[in-house]
C-alpha cells in the first residue's frame, strides 16, 4: 500500500509539473514592428516589416525591472517577434532601433506618427499580450496619401522652340499632373512650353521651397533651351503652368558639358565630316583634355546650328547628336533631403557635380560647386558612361554602364562588353564626400530580353556611332543607358534603363545624317527594368529568373519566371524571367528609362511607351511586390494625334513627385510612480485627467490637453481629428524652443523628481515648476519622450485607537488619548502648521490629555509640507455621575430644534463653550461657569438655600448663528431669576430652525437649448398639496443662467442657494461648464444666478462638448439625440453639494476624478 501510494503520488506531482512548465513556456508577449509610411499607426498593406530592431521586455520589479526576455525581429510574416520567460503579468516592452545599418538606422529611422494609436517605442503590457506593435518610418519617406501628390515629366517636341512664333516651342516641354490621373481624356494640370526650357530629362523636387529643377538633355531632333547643354532650369508651379527662372549654367561657370568656346565652329567640315552613305559622322579638332576626344566631338551648336526646325511636323538631320547623346549635356539630377544640394551627372566630364544652394527655402543662386570622379573600371572595347544619380538615406547612386562603343560586343549568356554598375557616394553633404572603392551592384547584360516589337532584338546591343544598319535594326536596337535608380518601400534596388536608340532616332523623322538620303524612321525602344534585392548587410542581389531575396529573408517570385525576358539562364533547363512584367503590353520591354516610388504603396509609376494605344507616351503604375500593372493606372499624355511627338521613341523625361514635410509630434504618457523611483515601471499605470499646456519658449499658451486613460497626450503638425488627449494641426516649427507645461500636483499626486535613472525614454522630465523645455528637431522628426511622474504621497493611516477620559467624580479628566498607526512621519493637530514646524513620530503617534468629546483635526504629514492626510477624530465622550443639587445651581444649554422652549430627548445635548454669570440681589457675581461639551454647567459658590440669584447665559459666547428659543417651558430667556438650589436652569438656542411651512427648493431639468424662460431651480411652499394649490410658487434662476444642476445647499447667514452643474442628457449644460457652482438669491425680486465657483480651475471635472456639438440647441420640447452625454452621464461634471453646520464650507464630490472636494464659502479655492 505505502508503495503503491507513493507511487501514485510521485506521478501526479510530476504531472502538475509538466503543467505549470507548459504555461509558463506559452506566456509570450508579441507583435510587430513596421514601416509606417503614412503615419497612420495602421500596417497597411504595402508597409514591410522591419528586421534587426532589438525588443527588450522587463518585468515588475524595483529600479528599471528586471529583464525577463529578449528577442530582435525578423521573419517576412507579422507578427515578427515574439519574447518569452516574462509570465503573465505586468511587463515594459522596449524598442531599440539600431544606431547604425542597412535595414535600420536611427539617422534615419524614428518612431513614426500616431502615437496615441500604436503606442511608442515604450509600451506597457501584460506577459502573455500578442499585439504590442511599433511603427517606425523615415521623415523623407513620409507621404500621408494619394492626395495633392503631383508628377512633374519632361516632354520632347520636334525642333528648335526657342524663336519667337515657333510652333514646336508652343507645345507642351514640361507637364505636372495628379498622380492619381489616369486614361486618355484628362490633360496635364500644368503645362508649359518649350520657349525657354527646350529639352530637359532630369527633373528634381524641392519640398522645402516647393520648386522644381530640370536640366538640360541632349536628344536628336530635339532643341535645347536658352542656357544650352548645360542648362539647369528652376520651375515654380502656378495654377495652370510653371514660371521659368534660368537658374544655373553649367558652362559659364566653368564646369563645361561640351566643348571649349574656343572649340572649332560647328557644322560639317568644321566640326564634323559625314561619309558617303550618310550613316557616320566623324568628329574634328583638337584633342579635348577633358574627354581625349577631338574638341569637334564637343561642339553641340545652337539650335540652327543644328537646321532644326520650327514646325512641328518638319523632319531633321541633326547628324552630330547621333552620336553625342547620352555623352555630353547633362543626365540625372537629384537634390538632397535638407533641399541645399544638387548632385547633376555631367555627362562631358563624366564627373558627379554637387551644386550647393544659397538657401533651401528660397533658392536663388548656387554658393558653391564640388565634382566628384567614379572609382575607376575598366570596360573594354568601351567607356564608362554615367548617368542615373539618386539620393537615398545620405547616401548618393550613380548608375552606369560599360558601352562597348569601341567595336564591342554581346553574346546572349556569353562573352560580353556590356555591364551595368551602381556606385555609392558616402557623406554626399559634407566636406569628406567620397565614392566607395567597390560598386553596391555590377552585372553583365549579357541576358535575353523581352522583344521591343514582334521579333526585333531581344537583347542589349552595344553602344553606336552607325545610322546605317540594317532596316529592321535601326527600328529597334536596343542600347543600354541606365537612366534611374530608386528603391522599393523594403530597400531593394531598382533599375531603370532608357535605350539610348529612342534619343538616336525619332518618329517619322531622318533615319540616315544628311540629305542624300531622306529616308524616314519610327524608332521603337527597347528598356528595361531590373531589381536587386537587399540583406540587412548591404548585399545587393540582381533578381534571377523573376526572383529576389530580401528583406527579412523573404523570397519573391514573380509570374515573369521562365518567361526568357529577363537574367537567369536561357540554356535548358529554362531558367530565365523577369520580375516586372508591369512594363509589358503591346511591347514587352516598355520602359522609357524613369521612375519615382510611392512610398507605402508598393508601387512605383514609369513613362512608358503605348501606355493604351499604339505611337503614345505616357505612364503606368507598377507593383514592386508583384512585378505587374496597376490595374487601370495607365495614364496617356501623347499620341500620333499629338503632331511632333517622339512616338515610341523615348517620348517623355524623368519622373518626379512632389512632395510635403512630414509632421511634428511630441508627448507620452504621464504615470504614477507607485514605488518613487522615477523610473516607468512595469504594473505602475498612467494617469488619466492631468492637463498638459503647450507654451512658446516665452510661455506663452498654444493649445492645451488632458491625458487619457492610459496616461497619454500628444501634440502633432499632422492633420487629424482632435480628442481631449490628442491636439492636431498645430503649426509646430523645426529646430524651435518649446515648454510643457505640467500642474505640481494633482489631487493627491505630486511631481516627482526629473532625470532619474540611466534612461530619457523611461524617467520623468518635469522640473520642480512643472514645466518640461524642449526643442524640435527637424521637421519629421517624432519625441515621445516627453514622460512625467506623479506619486501618491498621501499618507496611509492603518489604525486608530483611543482611551476614554476618566472621571474626578463628577467631573471628566482631560485624559483622553488618541492613538494613530500611520505611513507618514510628522503630525500637527489643526490644519494650518507646516511640515518643518509638526511633531516627528515614526509609524505611531499618541495623543495625550485630551478633552473627551471634542473634535480634533490631525494633520498627518509625508515627506513635505504640500503632502498631507487631514484626519478629523470625535474623542470619546464620557458621561459622569451629576452632581447632587445641593448649593448649587446648574442647567443645560441645549439646541431646541423645534423652538418650543421644552428640553425633548430629541433635542441635542448642547452647546460647549457658553459662559454663564451667577449675580446675587446686589449685583456681585458670585460665581461663573462654562458649558461642558453636553451643554452642561454648574455654578457651586452660591449663597444658602431659597436665596434669589440672578443667572445670565452671556450672549457674546453663543454661536454666531444660534439664537435663545422661544420661551416655553425649559427654554426660557438668557437672563433667569431662580432660587438655589437648581439643577435645571436651562436655555434653548435654536440652528436649523424650520418654520412651520418652509420654502423647498428644487432644481428642473429642461429638453432642449437653454432659454431665458426655463425653469432651471423654483421655490415653492412646503405644504404645497396639488398643482396650482399655493401661490408662493417662484422661477429663482433660467437656464440661460446656470443651465442644468443637480445638488443644491443654502447659506442661511447669507440668504444665498448653492447649485452644482450636472450632465443630464438632452438638456443644456450652464455657461460655465461641467465644474461649475452657482449661486442664487432666492429673495430677489428677479430672477437670478452666476457663477460662484469653477472646479476645472483645480482639477478637471472631465471633457464635455458644447450643447450645440451636443445637439441640445433644439426648441423646447424638441428631441434630440445627444449621443455624446449618453456614456458620460455620472463620469463627468459635478455630483451632490452640502453646507457645513458652521457654514464656513461647501462640499462636493467631482466625478470625473471621483474626489470629494471642500470648497470655503468665503473667498472660494
């Protein structure tokens, strides 16, 4: 039996223990952590998850916690992390973002907006909660919506636009539209000629002064504007168009895009000779050391120069720029996220320039100039040609390519000269700037690509000086130009390539370089699009088959695998595709050379050609998770209708969106500090109703809110709707002084002391004063670091015990004691002694020799003067035998309540503290006496028996309020003749007399808006029995006055009736709010009522809505919905109201913080 019971035993135990360890394993807090690029605390969609962020969890405990579990995200699916070992109760989570790296980096990378929504990078929680997320985002990525976000696009027009009356500078050069724009039907927004601007491809968009700037492109049939090839032009968009300022030239400042104003003249023979097929032009002059080319090879010449024409339908020769484009003029610009750089890639010089502008919000000139040379690489049988520049995370991209100009070649999958590059350059703002010796990204294009038409090439060719190959290639001969570099809202690279045949050729223009042969082309391009995807290590890798690892080590593959179009391999087995098939259609391979990302949207926009119908430009929306078309998100803005249009020949520019600053936002959470550590602990809650005021540097008020329940508040630039916790739409300014300001205290909580512990994010940044001076960063930049702890200092009193006085025969001792158990650690009994002047205890007091009876207020102090318990204590009373009545005179002075000069047992026992005089028939007093705490008195030097004494209650010791009674039976008059012995000389004063019909006041409760004739408070007669049935009736106050009210009490010394607003629905609140005590005079004569006291003045009595966002401005009688008061009634506002016997205090209780508050009748705080 023992065996086989502790056997029995052993397994139930062991059993149990396998339980508590299985639910301890499960207890796991978890969540995920994103990128908010809307700031609206919601992932959506498109929003990736962010790896590498660190996720701390920490336990109740003293100090800052233990920590309990650790973890870092990761993983391509939410929630992507998940800390265990914390149990189920209270827990802080920490978020820790990298101070440097690829997927995360706080130069970058803060705490997105909404915080009130998703919390900050500190969250309070439970051990076993599954939904604790964190938004981070980028300012310079913000974009709230679609909405007011345009796109600005270069357009191309056949020949010269800059003569006046010129019908191709007439045309539309440059357009700006709503991203949102789609079909065929709707035009630009805005539209400007070419008349200075001419052909332009770069465009960038300053956010910071709302301009936009274009530089100059050099593209066959097409003229340049007023500043030549290295033109850069300054856009500010009106309603309809751009005003023009010609904002830099390159060449005159010495920093030539083409030839030496000292070069050979142009033209052919001079600068050029052309051969007898009039495929080849061959450059003249001297050596240029800038290129090691003849100079001739630089000389662009002006717009006649080059016999273009003014009409739009007019062909061309143009026979140098056949060659030039894509190497001189100017390629990609871009501008720096602070809007003070320009990186421009000067096609001549093969040099990356940085422009610095005199001033990012107002730009009107360049103050500096800097040129930076790519790392060296070698190409064979080619050159390096740059192009593409991008700014990206304080880094700059510039993509190239190895041409194969000088007789190269390429072999589908074989031997190659052609390869593509992306180059980085480091610290692109400061004095340090340098490129990285080795590109992020190099790769053969050497894969097959999707046919430009029907069965035209399907791959790169090199590059070409030759017009006249054969037909059906000079139709379509693909040629790289790697035009744009941007990247998807995870990181990854994309690429974006222009076929340098679209800027060679035309539509319905010169196939061949001078006019013995007039032969006409219709070019179709043949561009690319490409991804590398991203590792949190700064990997790049080139997509492969329709496929790219990135972030979170997440694999994509798109329905472009196998398709034979894209890298891979096209030897069996079939490997190759590609990742956007978005840029197919009519053609496979679309793409004219630029695109601009939406961030948040997964999806970046394009120019393409034949976005809806044949010999049309325009753009297209892509997906950059799935590769394919934005449904319905083509958007055509030319066609063969539009005469001098570039067909499918590489017809539009670059592309750019404009963009705004992202928002400001500070604030927290304000907490109780139950241990007083100053540290935001696990379990210690926030603090509801605390108002926090947002002040100028000057202290000057801007806006004000009160902490919700959870303790928090914001103040955001953002656009949103305001809640009490929350102000939105405030003009918050970057790199500005600010004050918080926060009350000392708060009922029973007290500020706590600042700068505690190791850490800004978790301790309390209140001064003394309550006030928290901070300063903005810059615009975008997120503070929820703002926090501010209160602590309970009120003292806890755990037990009090008293010893009852004792008796000298008949009479009491003042030997009472009264003993108190309490947290606090000095006392003083009154109210009015300050903390350095109380009586130090530890744990216990006793109060010694007091009178029995009487009411005593201790003062139990904590730490400091402002932080105290009042503890008010009735002594036991103690009754002693009464004396016998011999010699002696005595009575009671008793309170006759109901005036009828008899002592009842209903009446109290009496007054303490009268004086009464004993006089004999010759006027001596011969004795005196003062009620004890019974109203009880005796006089025991009296002459002998039937003696006549004169007794007199002296009226100057009576309360201010109590008058002698009627004169019945034992109330007499304060001035008695009696004979001794006596033991009943007796007086009645009166208090709350009632008369015999007293008036009643109550207050009324009227539907509807307030009106100078609703009955807000009336009066009528006590004995009133029907309606109608006593003329004493009285309206006192309407409810225009004092709106609606619930407790009233009345001051009899001073005839005045006390009423405190109430939230009733469906009726008007008074003018003076929730926290609101009126007072009335009941006996004037009109009617009457303003205001006495306001409790939001102290502390807040809770957020209400005016009547009319309440809906109660209705008529009288009238319904209305008043949905707001429905869940707020008893929550918010004031509850009942008492008066003080003595009349010196009002009572009431605030609902909102449920407090019971006392406020003097006098001089009202």
């Amino acid at each position: 039996m023992k065996i086989a019971f502790t056997s029995h035993r052993f397994k139930v135990l062991l059993f149990f223990g396998l339980i508590v360890s299985c639910f301890q394993g499960f207890a796991q807090v978890r969540g995920t952590v994103f990128r908010d690029f809307n700031g609206n605390g919601t992932r959506d969609t498109n929003e990736p998850l962010v790896p590498g962020v660190v996720v701390n969890v920490y336990n109740t405990s003293s100090g800052s916690g233990v920590l309990c579990g650790t973890a870092t995200t990761s993983g391509s699916t939410a929630p992507n992390y998940s800390v265990a070992g914390c149990s189920t109760g209270d827990v802080r989570v920490e978020f820790v973002l990298a101070n440097s790296g690829i997927c995360v980096d706080t130069t970058f990378d803060h705490p997105a907006l909404g915080g009130s929504g998703y919390g900050s990078s500190i969250q309070f929680a439970k051990g076993n909660s599954t939904n604790v997320n964190f938004a981070i985002y980028d300012p310079n990525d913000y974009y709230a919506s679609t909405a007011g976000v345009n796109v600005y696009v270069p357009c191309y027009l056949n020949g010269d636009p800059l003569p006046t009356g010129s019908a191709s500078g007439a045309s539309d050069w440059f357009v700006g539209f709503p991203y949102t724009n789609s079909g065929s039907a709707t035009a630009p927004t805005r539209k400007l000629n070419g008349a200075i601007i001419g052909s332009t491809w770069g465009v960038a968009y300053s956010k910071q002064s709302g301009k936009i700037f274009t530089a100059a492109f050099l593209k066959r049939h097409i003229g340049l504007g007023k500043l030549g090839s290295g033109g850069i032009y300054m856009l500010t968009p009106t309603a309809t168009s751009f005003t023009v300022n010609e904002f830099y030239d390159m060449d005159a400042n010495g920093h030539r895009t083409r030839a030496a104003s000292t070069a050979v003249a142009y033209g052919a023979g001079s600068s050029f000779t052309i051969n007898a097929a009039g495929t080849t032009a061959t450059f003249l002059g001297a050596t240029d050391a800038l290129t090691n080319q003849p100079e001739g090879f630089g000389v662009v010449g002006s717009n006649s120069d080059r016999v273009l024409p003014t009409t739009l339908n007019t062909p061309s020769y143009d026979p140098a720029a056949f060659d030039q484009t894509g190497k001189l003029g100017l390629g990609d610009i871009e501008i720096s996220e602070d809007g003070r750089f320009l990186f421009v890639m000067n096609l001549y010089s093969r040099l990356l320039f940085r422009l610095e502008l005199d001033d990012p919000a107002n730009p009107t000139s360049v103050v500096d100039v800097k040129s930076y040379a790519l790392p060296a690489t070698t190409c064979t049988n080619g050159s390096l040609r740059p192009f593409a520049v991008t700014f990206h995370r304080d880094k700059v991209y510039v993509g190239a390519v190895c041409s194969g100009e000088n007789g190269g070649s390429n072999t589908i999958n074989g031997a190659t000269d052609l390869y593509a590059y992306v180059f980085r350059l480091d610290n692109p703002t400061l004095g340090t700037a340098a490129f990285a010796a080795t590109p992020v990204l190099s790769s053969p294009l050497n894969y097959r690509k999707g046919y430009a038409d029907g069965g035209l090439s399907n791959q790169w060719h090199p590059w070409t000086n030759v017009a006249g190959y054969n037909p059906v290639d000079t139709r379509s001969r693909p040629s790289p130009i790697l035009s744009n570099i941007d990247f998807s809202d995870r990181g990854d690279l994309m690429l974006n390539f222009m076929d340098r045949h679209g800027n060679q050729f035309g539509f319905l223009n010169r196939r061949f370089l001078q006019s013995n042969d007039a032969t006409l082309i219709d070019a179709t391009i043949g561009g690319e699009l490409l991804i590398a995807g991203i590792d949190c290590n700064g990997t790049y890798t080139l997509e492969s088959n329709a496929r790219i690892t990135t972030l979170n080590g997440e694999v994509i593959t798109t329905s472009g695998a196998n398709n034979l179009q894209g890298p891979g391999s096209s030897t069996a087995p079939v490997t190759s595709g590609e990742f956007f098939t978005g840029d197919n259609g009519i053609h496979a391979e679309a793409s004219m050379g630029a695109f601009a990302t939406f961030p948040g949207l997964g999806e970046f926009i394009t120019t393409i050609m034949d976005p809806i119908v044949v010999w049309s430009g325009g753009t297209r929306r892509i997906s950059t998770t799935a590769g394919s078309k934005i449904t319905s998100s083509d958007y055509q803005l030319y066609d063969s209708g539009n005469t001098g249009t570039s067909g499918k020949a590489n017809g539009l520019g670059d592309i750019e969106l404009s963009a705004g600053f992202a928002p400001i936002e500070i604030g927290n959470r304000v907490w109780d500090d139950k241990d007083g550590d100053g540290i935001q602990d696990a379990g210690e809650p926030g603090l509801a109703g605390i108002k926090v005021i947002l002040c100028t540097s000057a202290g000057a008020k801007i806006d004000s809110v009160v902490t919700d329940s959870n303790g928090t508040y914001y103040f955001s630039s953002a656009t949103g709707t305001n809640s009490t916790s929350v102000k939105y739409g405030l003009g918050l300014q970057p790199n500005t002084n600010y004050l918080l300001k926060f009350p000392t205290s708060s009922g029973v909580f007290f500020l706590i002391s600042k700068d505690q512990g190791s850490s800004d994010l978790i301790d309390s940044d209140a001064q003394t004063d309550g006030q928290v001076p901070f300063k903005t960063g810059d615009l975008g930049i997120v503070n929820h670091s703002f926090d501010v702890g209160y602590q309970s200092c009120v003292p806890i009193i755990s037990n009090i015990a008293q010893t009852t006085a004792t008796c000298n025969g008949t009479v009491v001792n003042n030997n009472a004691s009264v003993t108190i158990t309490s947290s606090g650690d000095k006392y003083a009994i009154g109210t009015s002694t300050l903390y350095a002047a109380a009586t130090t205890f530890t744990g216990t007091l006793t109060a010694n020799n007091l009178t029995a009876g009487k009411f005593l207020t201790f003062r139990i102090f904590n730490g400091a003067d402002a932080c105290y318990r009042d503890t008010t204590i009735l002594v036991n009373q103690k009754l002693c035998p009464a004396p016998p009545c011999t010699n002696t005179i005595g009575g009671t002075v008793f309170n006759d309540f109901n005036n009828n000069g008899v002592f009842n047992t209903t009446d109290s026992l009496g007054f303490a503290g009268i004086k009464v005089y004993a006089f004999n028939c010759a006027g001596v007093k011969i004795d005196s006496a003062t009620t004890d705490y019974r109203g009880r008195y005796t006089l025991t030097h009296v002459t002998a028996a039937n003696d006549t004494v004169r007794i007199e209650f002296v009226r100057a010791t009576f309360p201010t309020w109590a008058k002698p009674t009627y004169n019945g039976v034992d109330g007499r008059t304060d001035v008695q003749f009696v004979i001794a012995p006596n033991c009943t000389v007796d007086l009645g004063l009166t208090t709350d007399y009632c008369q015999t019909n007293p008036f009643v006041m109550v207050p009324c409760h009227v539907n509807g808006a307030a009106t100078a004739t609703g009955d807000a408070l009336i009066r009528f007669s006590y004995d009133v029995t029907s309606a109608g049935a006593n003329a004493n009736k009285k309206q006192l106050s309407n409810t225009n006055q004092i709106g609606t009210t619930w407790g009233i009490a009345y001051q009899k010394s001073t005839s005045r009736l006390f009423a405190a607003a109430f939230l009733k629905r469906h009726s008007a609140m008074g003018p003076n709010g929730g926290g609101a005590i009126y007072q009335i005079n009941p006996d004037a004569t009109g009617l009457n009522g303003t205001l006495f006291f306001d409790m939001n003045t102290v502390e807040s009595t809770g957020s209400i809505a005016d009547n009319a966002t309440r809906g109660v401005n209705t008529a009288a009688g009238s319904p209305n919905t008043d949905a707001t008061a429905f869940a707020q009634i008893g929550k918010v506002s004031l509850g009942d109201i008492d008066i003080t016997e003595d009349e010196e205090f009002l009572y009431t209780i605030n609902l909102a913080t449920k407090k019971l508050y006392r406020v003097p009748t006098t001089n009202p705080t």
